[in-house]
C-alpha cells in the first residue's frame, strides 16, 4: 500500500485483553464479594445499614482524589496532609469544647488554612518531580506525618496551650492516642433524621456529598478544570499553548488537600473517635484502595468509580474477617487478607496502569511508522 | 503599486557560540503573499524562523543581528507569546495536540469560549464555565475557512494524520489576528490528496490578506504554490526569485550549490569487487527516520555515503542494520546474513557503530572515558577482562590497567583533549566526545564501520580531524565505512559513492565527484530512472 | 574550601553529620556514656549494614531505590523460621538458614524482576505495593504454613507462628560473638563486622566484573548499554535477584544480632529507613557505591541510637521516633526531587 491510497486511521480497536484490564480490578472484586457474602452469614438489613454508613463516612474523602487525577498527577498520596490538616481542626476543637455543627464548622475553619499551606508545599515539591508524583507525594506523606507528629506529640500542650487536660498525655505535653469526639459525634449524620425500617440513613452527610459530586462536574466544565485535563494529557503542549503549568498543578493539590481536610472531618465526625497518630494514614490507603477498586485507573477517574469502588471495597472489609473465620476457623485470616488485599489492589492497579502506557507508546509509535514493510 | 510591505526582515544575523548560523539575511512580504523557503538541512531555515517567533532558544545565546519590521515598526520578541500576541502564528512539524480533546477543544486550547459568572470577579476567569456552543461554532468556523470537513467534535488521537495538520493550521487561523503564518514543513505527513487541499486552503488564506511563509523540501509544491522563493545556504540568503520564473532544476542548484571537485584529496586506499555488505527489502521502524525498502551494496574498502533531508529515513538504515530499532529484510556481511533486532548479533561479526545521538546512545555520560572507549570491546569480545588467580580464573575481573592503556593510546592518536582517561565524558567538548565514540568504534577493531553524523554539534577544526581521522582509518586498515550524514558536501568529499535516501527508499546512488545539482535534484524526489538505479545499487557504474 | 565540601557532600548530609556529631560532644555532659553509645552505634551498624548494601545493584542498574526489601526479607524469614523447624543449631543452623533463603530469594527475586521491566518507569512506587501486599500474603501464609516447632507455633493453639521468635537457643549472636571483645562497657561485634566487610567484598568483586560492569552502564545509560550489545532487561532481573539474595542475607544478620525473628507486620516497613540509609550516604537514584552505604548507615544509625539517649536526657522526653521519621523520609524526598532536577 503507498502513501497516496492511504485511508484515514482506523479507531483504535480495543482487544478484549485490553477490555479486561481496564475492567479486571472490579470483576475481581465483584467476584470476591460474591462468594465471601454467603460465607459470612450476615442477614442483608446489616449489610445494607452497614454499607450506608460507610458510604457517608468515606465518600467524600475518595472524593478528593479526583482533581489530582484529572491533573495527570496520578493518586494522590498526599491526601494524607489534608487529613493531618483536618485532625488539627478537631483537636482544637475538641480542647475549646465547640459542640454540634458549629464545632464542624470551626474545625474545618481552622483545618483550612493549614490544608492549604501543606498543598501548596506539596504542589511545589511535585512539580521538582514530574513524572515521580505518586512515590513523592506518598514519601512526602510519611515526612509530614514526622512533623505533625512533632507538633501533636511534643508542641501541643507545651508551645500551643491545650488547656482540656482530657486531650494532654499525662506527662503534661502531648495528645493522647485516641481523642473521643463526643462534642461533634454523629452530629452531621443525625442532623436530618431519616428511619426505613431498621436502617438509618445520615441524609444530612449525603447531601453534602452530593453538593461535591456537584462541585466536581461544575468544576470539570470550567476553564481551570480544562487546562488540568489538558495538563494531565500532554504538559509541553500545555505549556506551548501558554496555560501556567505549574501553578495549575499546584492548585489542584491545594483543591485535593483542602477537601481531605474536609473529608477526613466528615469520616470522624461519625467513628466518634480521634486516633491521632494512625487515623491519617488509614484514610490515604483506604481511599486510594477504594477509588482502584470501583475501576478508576491512575490516568482515569470519574464519580462512578466512586461510588462503586466505596461500595465493593467495605463489601470486603464488612464481610472478609467472618468469613475468614467460617472458612479457616480464624478471623484473623480475614483481617490480614483484607490488608493483603487492600495493597495487592493497590500494587495491581499501578502494574496495569504501567503496562497500558507502555503498550500505548508503543502504539503511538505504531501509527507514527507508517507504512515501512508492509509493501 | 507602493506598499509597506507586512513584514520586512533587515540583516539578520545569528551566532551559535562562535559559530556563524545566519548572515545578513534581508526580505520583506507583503499581505496576501507566499514565500517559499528553501534550503538544505542547516543551512539556517529553522534559527531563522527561530528569531521571528522569539524563541527563548535565541535569546538564551545572546541573541542576534538586525531587525524585524512588522507593520512598519521594529518588533523584539520576548517569548513566543509576544510573537502569538503581535499576530505571527507558527505550524510547528510536531503535533501539538491533546490527544484526548476534540478538534474544538484543540483549536481553541487556552482561548476557550467562557460563560460570564460572577465567580470572574471574585476570583479568576479560570473559574468560568466553559461556552461550549460557541466553542463548537468557533471551531468550525475555522476549520471552514481551510475548505476541509472535519467534524469539530472528533478526538485528535482517532483523526487520521493529515486531519491534525489541518487542525493545527484552523488553530493559527482561530487567531484573530493572525497576520503572518508560518508553516515548516507541513505537507511531509500528507497524502497527495490532503496536501493539495491544504494547498488550496493556504490560496485562499494569502487572498484573505494573511501573509504565508511556508517552508518545504517538495520543490513542486513551491513552486505552484509560493510567490516568491527565498534560498538559503550556509546562512546566506542565495536567491531571492519569482517563483514562477524559476525552474526546479535551477532551485536545486541553488540549494546545494558548489563544487568541490578542486579540494577532493587522492583517494589511497583500494577498492575491492568484493561486496562487504549487501542490503535487500530493508525497513526499519525508527521514530521520525523510517527506512521502508532499502537497497544497496557496498565493497571492501569502500567509503559510502548515505544522504538526504532530515526526516527521510537516512538514520534509520544504519541504525536498522545495527539492529538497534525494530528492522526487517535482508542485511548480509561478506555473504553471510546478519540477524536483525539483536545488537550483539552484528557487533559479533564485526561491524562497530558511532550513533548520532552522541549523549543519548553514544556515551557513558556519567562515566570515565576509558570505560567509554573500551566498554563494547570487553562486552562483546571478552577483552579487557584478567582471571582471579585465586579462584582459578573462574571470575574474571575487569583489568584497569589494559583499560587505562588502551584509551591513552586512542587519546594520543585522536588528540581527545582530556585530562586523562580518567576524566568523565560529561565534561568534554562535542568535538571530544565525537572522537570518544570514534576511539569507541576503533577499539573494537571492525571489519565495517557505521557512522551517523560524524560531525554534528562539533566545530569546524574538529570537523576537518574526524573526517581525515575517518579517511586515514579507511585507508591503513582497508576498513569498510559506511557514512551518514545530512551534510551532503562532507560526503562528497570523504566518500567513494553516496546514496541519496528519499521517503524511506533510495532515491539514487551517485559517485561522489558527479555534479552537485543532480544530489540536489535526487533530495528534491526526483528519482533516478529504474536502469541507472539497478545499476548504482551493485555499484558496477 | 567549604563550600566545595558542602557542594560535595549535599546539604543534608552537612547537615545530619554536624548534628549527629553535636549528639557525641553534648552525650558526656548529660550524662550519656559515649563507650556505651558508641557501641550500640557500632551494633546497629553490623545489623542494618548487608540490608542497605542490597540496594547497591538495583540503583546501579537503574531499577531505583529498592522499596521492595520486603521481599528479600521475607524470603530471609523462611529461610530462618525454616532452619529452627528442622532443628539446626549453631553456626550450622545460621548457614542453614542462609543456604535455604538464598534459593527463596533468587526465585521471588527473578519474578520481581521480570514484573519490574515490564513497568519500567514506575519502578519505585510499584515495588513499594508488591512489598506490602507480600507482606500481608505472609500474615496469611505464618498462619497456615505447617511449623511444628513448639519454639516457634503458638502454644494453646498448636498451629500459626508466634510474632516474635527468640532464636536464643540456635544461632542467637553466632556472628556477633564470634572474636567479640568487650572494652569497660565497650562492646565490639568483631564477627559481624567482618561478616559485612566480606559482603561488602563480595559486592566489590561482582562490580568489577564484565556483568557488573555491563549493569552499571545499564544504569547510567540503558540505551549504550543496548548499542554496546548488552541484554539490558536480563541486566535488570540479575540486578533485582542479586538485591532480594542480599536483602534476605541482611535480615539473618539483623536477627541473629537481635536475637529475635519478627513476623507478621514486622518487614512492613523495613524498606524505607534502608533506603534513607544509602541516600543519607551520599547515593543518588541511580548511583551508589559501598562507601555511600557504609557512611549512609553509620551516620542513620548513629542518630538513631544517639537521639534517644541524649535527646531524652536534655529534653526528658523521647523524640526518637520523630527524629527517625523526618530524617529518613527527607532524606528519600531530597533524592527525588533533586533528580529531577538534574534531568532538566
């Protein structure tokens, strides 16, 4: 075939292969849960309130990993600084005794300033490492961890005055290891009661979800909301067209930061209980694990993933240790299978988004060929 | 009739680090006209272009000479940005798409259509909404103007090749103040049919009042297209003709221009009737340089040349035979077939490469240059290495010493100015590095030698050694070289015979004292006749 | 002059010596004894020190920082937990415990490597999940495995691995003993020391010849590499085998010093603090020597052994966790963006 014949490309045919990966996370999922429900005994009202629940709980702070996404900049391990973020917010909020709404309000009033502060720094440090961000910000993650935990463990109660004694180690400095919430627990999830039946649902955190899941589709229509598409698709190109790169990437980190700030207030308003030295770290792995497993991809990630991935993801975590422990006569079987599952996901996730991008350079570099031996 | 002319270039002149790339080069366009520049790969069209469009690449090395006059007052562009801003536009050869957007998202990349909302003044424009009608609109209206249909909503990673040309060209277009555009070669991707509709569209711009400066290495496209012909050479402004008055043979003359009969040395070594290596049906899939069905012989003792524009598919064959990107066909050595893909397999039989990407495949950057010079020898030959007595010669450990003495032999006779073997090639100049590779090459004591750009990014006293290095290596050992470079005058005079590579093929193989202008012609497409190809190929003129 | 040195030696590195040095002149005047401090530094040396030297081949290939040290770990504690389950004792036992994690470690290790050149690029990140989720596939498997040992299985339950396993009565301090001596409060672990130095020759001797060589051109530049007629991918795999072997080396000397085995969640996180070692020793993303790693894990665990003690006499409270942590991940963080910026 010559040049002069040649008709136009034809749309990239998608291999089945190609199909079943993007889709493989999910089905494997899917097929977990199937077989694992029926192991656990659990009656189907308990699962359906138990899944509510964690769908208020959780949503919103997987919520926040979208825009890095659409940004290009892969997941975003540094939700967790938005998390630290919030849980200073609590605690003060905890030592002036701020109850109900108001003390949510406060609480993400006073997280937002340092969730923006730690974005930033995040943002800045990712843009000296493109093409690394993900094992950056998930470093970074850990390294801010030591400094939240200098402040929490050494300056809270020492330099910062915390006058509740409840909140202080007995040493006299220091926050305790697990803060009770009592003041805000619930208040959000209680704010609009709603009974079906037997199961409860927290219609008030809900609505705030939806006002997100809102937020995100107005903002994916919007001129920033393009260039991060653009930026996430092809930076020099970007670049050449005049969108400020870096200042845009940044933006979307303090965007993500601040709203894991909010979503880890809203994941702790309704477990009730601070665990100040692990719970940041639990909500970056869960969330990340939870997006993977409703299908998003490190390139790709929409509001579905979401919500199917919150859904299979605590299926595995309600139903894994009893069934665990029917199959094996050993919950903890389960617990650590569920760990095991939550990385392996995670590590899956990363070796197929790998793989894609390699097979499509090379295809990219397929179209560029030509017609070479072919003749 | 009296005009200021829209854009009036005065003397422009350009040094790279002391190396003269442009000389007083001086034309003006009017609106609505077309100038077609021409000119071989370096002689200056792309630093030109560079000035125009404010390239920081120009700026960042001091600059240059004379001025630009757009619209009667003397412009200096800052950025790219400023040139955009003033009404130059620019098609660059390399997309710059989003492959994901639609041809309206790209169009308008960064000049999207914004519903007003309150948020604008509260904070930035960025949070408007997107217009997308408008968008649409806009888009297509753009695209119409170049009389081509392509739907405003298909994905630039699904269009077929010459539509993203297209939309490349509608987002200059887009600009409403688009005065001047620039298009580098924009007809290499296209099929005939597509670069004639692009040719139509870019009548129909030049009759709406944009002046156009297109470049392009087909001369028939010039010449039905373009007003005006602008040559350059060497950074020289050679002819500045009507187009209509000159032929294409008279264009290609211009291009390639002297002789060198008078300086070409004796040649001393032998050519023997033997074929050292032999070519049949080769392809080789190498990004931007794709060789589609090469043929060609070449004897012991030989000094061929392989030439030709940039983007032919010159690189590739070389690179192909190495094995170093995916290749097929036929390459045999003295007879016997090489096998392809597999770099070891042709470094076993004795062929050694010097590549034209010094930094990328050349060197060890990072590392000494005695491990640069010696590292295919001990990989491939086994050499360089000592037993450990200990372990009964078991484990065989690099010898430094064998390494260290074989460079300074290679640093002697090259003249690599260096503090010592021992230095990192990072830190030597082009022209070292060069000779780097070459000590490289050397070392491995090759029955065929492969060398891409011998000279590229070197100066021109370094230029003269390589070459007389290369001459007297081919001369003494009776090795065979094969030469590829885009500078078609170093050919002609280190070569016994150069091939002219055109579109993946071999457009025709000259010896190297024929006249400039049928090399000229032969780069232009015009291929030699089928008899005197068959008869260049086996080389029996 | 200084600031030549500074340039040299990077910042961070300035930085952390002059403070680790700092710790060593304030130690006597807190009340901190420096023949005590320097031995327990000098233990945790011999301890860590074959662990970070697992990350030489990888980073000299190319494959990046080595966040998949868990593997090798792993493969160490079934050569370990195997060699008490067939009741070997002594210097014999510790050889078992080698001899039988080696073969674990080359397999893990050749399959990790073949997954870590199709995902080239992505290297670190991904080997940091296939470490974790090995891990918790080994909570699963100290569960089930059928150990009989009653030293090692829980006892009301008779099956499952406990979490920690003393090796007291097997190959407990074999190393470290062996020619120790002990000066006042001064105790020196000859034996591990020279363990580590012929490890550390062992990997001399590997970079010298022709495929060391050829691994470290693949590392400075894969594409010479290919040119020169080297076979880069199998480069990479004997590279990532070579750092697993070692990895599961390194834990059997950390245990036997230690005296324990730790199961379960114990190799988590024993990546990132080898990894900080070698960068705070002067190694880059891709570069790395023996010099780095014996500075790199001299100066880590000199703070790491000095910060409690004096820290916590001058400030009465224990920081050294804190300390640890913001350390080893700056020092990780340092690493990344700084190579980025050298690309540029």
């Amino acid at each position: 075939m010559s040049r002069l014949d040649r008709g136009p490309d034809k749309k990239r045919n998608r291999g089945v292969g190609s199909l079943l990966a993007d889709y493989a996370v999910p089905v494997i999922f899917i097929v977990i849960s199937v077989v694992a429900i029926p192991l656990s005994d659990f009656s189907a009202t308990y699962l359906i309130q138990e899944l509510l629940v964690r769908i208020g709980r959780n949503s919103f702070l997987i919520l926040s990993l979208l825009i890095p996404i659409m940004a290009g900049m892969g997941l975003n391990f540094g939700m967790v600084l938005g998390a630290m973020a919030g849980q200073i917010g609590l605690i003060f909020v905890s030592d002036w005794a701020v109850v109900g709404i108001p003390g949510i309000v406060l609480a993400m009033i006073i997280g937002t300033p340092v969730a923006v502060a730690l974005g930033i720094l995040c943002g800045e440090v990712l843009n000296r490492a493109k093409g690394q961000e993900m094992v950056t910000s998930y470093i970074l993650g850990f390294f801010i961890n030591g400094v939240y935990q200098l402040f929490v463990l050494y300056f809270m109660g020492w330099l910062i005055p915390i006058s509740n004694p409840a909140l202080v180690l007995s040493r006299g400095h220091g926050i305790r290891n697990a803060i009770s919430l009592t003041g805000i627990r619930m208040v959000l999830d209680r704010l609009i009661p709603l009974q079906v039946g037997t199961v409860t649902i927290p219609v008030a955190t809900y609505l705030v979800i939806a006002a997100f899941c809102f937020f995100i589709l107005w903002f994916r229509k919007t001129k920033l909301g393009q260039d991060m598409r653009a930026i996430g698709q092809d930076m020099a190109v970007a670049d050449s067209a005049g969108i400020p790169v870096n200042r845009t990437r940044v933006i979307a980190i303090v965007i993500s930061t601040v709203l894991a700030c909010y979503g880890q207030i809203i994941f702790l308003q309704n477990m009730g209980t601070l665990n100040t030295y692990n719970s940041h770290d639990q909500a970056g792995m869960f969330s990340i694990a939870a997006l993977l497993i409703g299908g998003a991809s490190v390139s790709r990630a929409g509001i579905g993933n979401v919500f199917l991935g919150v859904v299979l993801f605590h299926l595995m975590f309600i139903v894994a240790p009893k069934a665990g422990r029917n199959l094996m006569g050993e919950a903890q079987i389960g617990e650590y299978f569920r760990v095991f599952v939550s990385y392996g996901i995670i590590a899956l996730a990363l070796v197929l988004h790998a793989w894609k991008r390699l097979r499509d350079r090379a295809e990219a570099r397929r179209s560029l060929r030509g017609p070479a031996g072919k003749e | 009739m009296p005009e200021v002319p829209l854009l009036k270039l005065e003397n422009i002149g350009k040094e790279y680090f002391g190396n003269r790339v442009l000389a007083d080069v001086s034309f003006s366009l009017n609106r609505g006209e077309i100038l077609g520049l021409v000119g071989e790969n370096g002689a200056g069209k792309s630093t030109l272009m560079n000035i125009l469009f404010g390239m920081p690449v120009i700026s960042g090395t001091g600059g240059y000479e004379g001025n630009i006059v757009l619209d009667g007052e003397v412009i200096r562009f800052g950025s790219p940005f400023d040139a955009l801003a003033a009404g130059i536009g620019m098609v660059h050869q390399e997309f710059s798409l989003i492959p994901g957007f639609s041809a309206a998202e790209n169009i308008l990349l960064n000049r999207e259509e914004l519903n007003k909302s309150l948020l604008e003044t509260v904070f930035s424009e960025r949070l408007n909404t997107l217009d997308r009608p408008g968008m649409r609109a806009r888009a297509a209206r753009a695209i119409k103007t170049l009389g081509v249909d392509i739907g405003v909503d298909t994905i630039a990673a699904e269009m077929p090749v010459g539509y993203k040309q297209f939309i490349e060209i509608a987002r200059e277009i887009d600009r409403t103040r688009t005065r001047v555009l620039v298009l580098d070669e924009p007809t290499a991707v296209l099929t005939e049919t597509e670069a004639r509709i692009l040719l139509d569209a870019l009548r129909k711009l030049a009759d709406g009042g944009i002046a156009i400066i297109f470049i392009s290495h087909r001369l028939q496209e010039i010449k039905s297209l373009c007003d005006r012909i602008l040559v350059l050479r060497d950074g020289n402004v050679i002819r500045d003709s009507d187009a209509r008055s000159a032929s294409i043979r008279d264009i290609a003359a211009w291009m390639v221009g002297r002789n060198v009969e008078e300086d070409r040395p004796v040649r001393a070594g032998t050519i023997s009737d033997e074929v050292a290596l032999s070519v049949r049906d080769l392809w080789v899939d190498m990004p931007g340089e794709t060789v589609r069905n090469a043929a060609f012989d070449v004897h012991k003792g030989e000094i061929f040349g392989i030439g030709g524009l940039a983007g032919q598919g010159k690189l590739g064959i070389p690179n192909g035979i190495m094995g170093l990107y995916p290749a097929g066909g036929t390459v045999s050595l003295f007879g016997r077939e090489v096998e392809l893909n597999k770099p070891r397999k042709a470094l076993d039989r004795g062929m050694a490469f010097v590549s034209e990407d010094r930094r990328g495949v050349g060197l060890l950057l990072g590392e000494r240059i005695d491990w640069n010079i010696t590292f295919t020898g001990m990989q491939v030959q086994n050499r360089f290495l000592k037993g450990l007595p200990l372990l009964g010669n078991l484990v065989r450990l690099r010898d430094d010493d064998a390494i260290a003495a074989e460079s300074e032999q290679y640093i002697k006779s090259l003249e690599i100015r260096c503090t010592g073997p021992a230095q990192r090639a990072v830190e030597l100049s082009g022209g070292n590095q060069q000779k780097v590779c070459l000590a490289k090459a050397f070392s491995m004591r090759p029955e065929l030698l492969l060398i891409c750009e011998p000279t590229r990014g070197i100066d021109v006293g370094a230029k003269e050694l390589v070459l007389n290095t290369l001459r007297r290596y081919n001369e003494e050992y009776g090795t065979t070289i094969l030469i590829t470079s885009s500078e078609l005058e170093e050919l002609r005079s280190v070569c016994d015979r150069v091939a002219i590579v055109g579109e993946g093929k071999i457009a025709g193989i000259l010896p190297a004292i024929s006249p400039a202008e049928r090399f000229g012609l032969l780069m232009m497409g015009d291929v030699e006749d089928e008899g005197a190809q068959k008869e260049a190929v086996t080389g029996n003129a | 002059m200084l600031k030549k040195f500074i340039a040299t030696a990077g910042w961070p590195r300035v930085i952390i010596g002059l403070f680790l040095l700092a710790l060593f002149v304030t130690a006597p005047f807190v009340g901190v004894r420096i023949s005590t401090s320097l031995s327990d530094t000098l233990v945790r040396f011999g301890m860590n020190g074959v662990m970070v030297l697992a990350m030489i081949p990888m980073v000299q290939a190319g494959c990046g920082l080595n966040f998949g040290l868990p593997l090798g770990v792993i493969a160490g504690l079934l050569g370990a937990t195997m060699s008490i389950e067939f009741g070997v004792r002594g210097a014999l036992g510790f050889a078992t415990a080698i001899g039988l994690s080696i073969p674990i470690a080359a397999i893990l290790g050749y399959g990790y490597g073949q997954l870590l050149n199709r995902v080239k690029g992505d290297e670190m990140m991904i080997a940091t999940y296939v470490g974790f989720s090995s891990v918790a596939f080994m909570c699963m498997a100290w569960l089930l495995l059928p150990y009989k040992n009653p030293t090692m299985v829980w006892g009301y339950q008779g099956t499952g691995l406990r979490t920690t396993i003393s090796v007291d009565n097997y190959w407990s301090h074999i190393l470290s003993d062996f020619l120790s001596f002990k000066i006042g409060t001064f105790y020196f672990p000859t034996g591990m020391f020279l363990f580590f130095a012929a490890m550390c020759f062992l990997i001399w001797l590997f970079m010298k010849t022709k495929t060391g060589t050829a691994m470290t051109a693949v590392g400075s530049n894969p594409e010479f590499a290919r040119a020169g007629g080297v076979n880069v991918d199998r480069m990479r795999v004997i590279s990532v085998v070579l750092s697993t072997i070692f990895g599961a080396i390194g834990i059997l000397v950390y245990e036997q010093s230690f005296g324990f085995i730790q199961l379960y969640m114990g190799p988590f996180y024993m990546a990132l603090p080898t990894v900080a070692a070698i960068l705070l020793g002067g190694a880059s993303v891709n570069r790395a020597t023996i010099f780095n790693v014996v500075v790199g894990t001299f100066l880590f665990q000199g703070i790491l052994t000095m910060t409690p003690s004096v820290i916590n006499s001058v400030l009465k409270t224990d920081m050294s966790e804190v300390i640890r942590i913001i350390v080893s991940n700056g020092m990780i963080l340092y690493a990344l963006t700084r190579k980025a910026q050298v690309k540029r």
